[in-house]
C-alpha cells in the first residue's frame, strides 16, 4: 500500500475555517467535525491568519496585484530593451 495524499485546501477554504475559528462560536474540535480538518491544522491556520492581519494593519503586507504590477514593469523594461536592440542592430546590418 502506498502512503495517503496529503488533502490539498484552497486558500478560500482555510481562510473560511480560520476565520469561524477567529470567531470562536464554535470549539476546535466542532469545527474539525464540521469542515473534516484535524483541529491541529484549524489552530494553525488560525495562528497564520492572525500573524497575516497584523502584518497587513503593519504596511508590510505585499498584495498579490503589487507583485505582478512590479513583475510587469520589470516585463515592460525588457520589451523596450530587446525592441531599441533589435532596432539598432536593424540599421546597423544595412550599412
């Protein structure tokens, strides 16, 4: 027999748990009942969700949309460089 695979959650999922967990309404081993996670995995997401929050409310927080506006610039830079190189190199060949 082979080893069980690992559950894969989305992000949306653990954010929803975490988040009743926050609430505290209900109790660990409650909302391991109700969602199918190990309460020990619940208190993690927990823990990583608060940790989250206060770096978000600190201004380090890096949002997803800051990254990729940062790798499309980076993206954008090179385009113009590889188009004024191939645009030299264009005139260069016919002379």
């Amino acid at each position: 027999m082979g080893a069980a695979k690992r559950k894969v959650h989305s992000p949306e999922f653990k954010a929803k748990v975490a988040l009743e967990a926050i609430k505290g309404e209900s109790t660990l081993l409650e909302l391991a009942s109700r969602f199918g996670v190990h309460a020990n995995q619940i208190s993690k997401w927990k823990k990583e969700a608060l940790e989250g929050m206060s770096a978000i409310f600190s201004g380090k927080h890096t949002t997803q949309d800051t990254v990729h506006e940062k790798q499309i610039e980076k993206l954008h830079a090179k385009i113009g460089q590889l188009t004024v190189e191939r645009d030299f190199l264009e005139r260069v060949s016919k002379l």
